[in-house]
C-alpha cells in the first residue's frame, strides 16, 4: 500500500524526497509515524473539529491498537484527549455510529462491537482493511536479529492471543525491498511456530536505507 505522506518532511533520520519516505537510520518506527502524522495532518481533531494545541494533542489509530490497529499514517488522525478516550477502542467509523446514538443505546453498542471482535480475531486475527495486508513468506522477510534478542512482553501477548485465536494480532509493516520496519516479535514468533506465511503490509513508498 502507499502511506500517505507530506510533501515535505526532513529530519535527521528520515526525509520525504519525491513522495517517497527514506528511513536512514534505527529510529523508533512508531516516533518517526507521530511525527509524520503532524506535519501531514491539520492540527485539528479528527472528531470534533476542536483546533489541538501542541500540548494536549494526542493521536488516535482509527482501527484501535486492540484489533491490531498498527501505526502506520493512514491509520493515524490528530485528536482531543476526550475524543480520543471517549472512542477508546471502536474503529473510526464504529466511533461515529456511536456518536449519533443515545447515551443508553451507547453502552450497548459498544458492549456488541467488543462481542463480536472475538469472531473477527478467530477469523482473521484483526480488523483492518483486506486491501491493506497480504501474506507474505516469513523467510522472505529482511530483518536484523536485536543484539540482545528478547521475548518479553510484547511477545507473550503474541503467545497468549495465538493460542486463543490461532492467528497473529496484527500484520508486520514491510518496506517496499521486504525490510522490516514493525513487528519484530510477530517475525520473532512466526519463526519460532514454523508459520510459513504471516499477514504484512507492504510500504510501497517507504526505503530503509
Ligand atoms: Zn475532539
């Protein structure tokens, strides 16, 4: 897929030259992702239109971290702090369906959308767009071991959900040469249970360099 990006963005590790984003050096995938999201997006919430100030501004992932909403700019919208925890963990389109309803219908949508999540993660492990991901061959897949090579946390929650849904939480994010930008203890993990294939989005713009 294309990630959206702003015509012009330069920093130290990274620069946007001809729509494409260069990633030069280690930095945190997600910081580099925020910081994208801002100089790509107004400075407005998403939801309520309320202007954001540098301060309180927070961001919201309109697929939910919780259904595998990875932090990618498409997936990033600047947002009010009450907006964004009023939504908690609904999708975009989720949290506006909510918003028209009356407080007491409210409660009960909300309860019926996290039921029914579970049939989506036995299904398909996450909620997001079909067009987004693709499967791709684990082995195929450009990454460099951490020197110290962790399975903490992160990769036991992996664990946990792979054993109650038999599927991955959310798809690796892949530059467009098959380089592994997020997602090092699904790789981690995949490889460890013999999966051939995992869920990936490919950045079609995006250069590790
Ligand atoms: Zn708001």
């Amino acid at each position: 897929m294309i990630m959206e990006l702003p015509n012009k963005f330069r920093m130290r590790y990274a620069e946007v030259i001809n729509g494409e984003l260069l990633i030069y050096e280690n930095v945190r995938f997600e910081d580099l992702m925020y910081e994208l999201t801002y100089a790509t997006k107004n400075h407005r919430c998403y939801y309520c239109d309320k202007k954001l100030r540098k301060e309180t501004r927070t961001i919201d992932h309109a697929y939910p971290r919780d259904a595998g909403g990875i932090s990618i700019v498409n997936n990033l919208f600047p947002s009010c702090s009450p907006c964004n925890s009023e939504k908690g963990n609904l999708t975009r389109d989720e949290y506006f369906h909510f918003l028209k309803l009356r407080p007491k219908e409210q409660k009960q949508y909300r309860k019926e959308v996290l039921e029914n999540r579970n049939y989506i993660f036995h299904e398909r492990g996450f909620v997001l767009p079909k067009k987004w991901f693709t499967m791709v061959d684990v082995w195929s897949i450009d990454y460099q071991l951490a020197s110290t090579e962790l399975r903490g946390k992160r990769y036991h929650r992996i664990l946990e959900f792979h054993n109650k849904y038999h599927r991955l939480p959310r798809p690796v994010i892949l530059d467009k040469n098959m380089r592994l930008l997020d997602g090092y203890n699904c790789v981690l993990f995949a490889r460890d249970h013999c999966l051939p294939e995992i869920p990936a989005i490919i950045l079609e713009n995006v250069s590790l360099i």
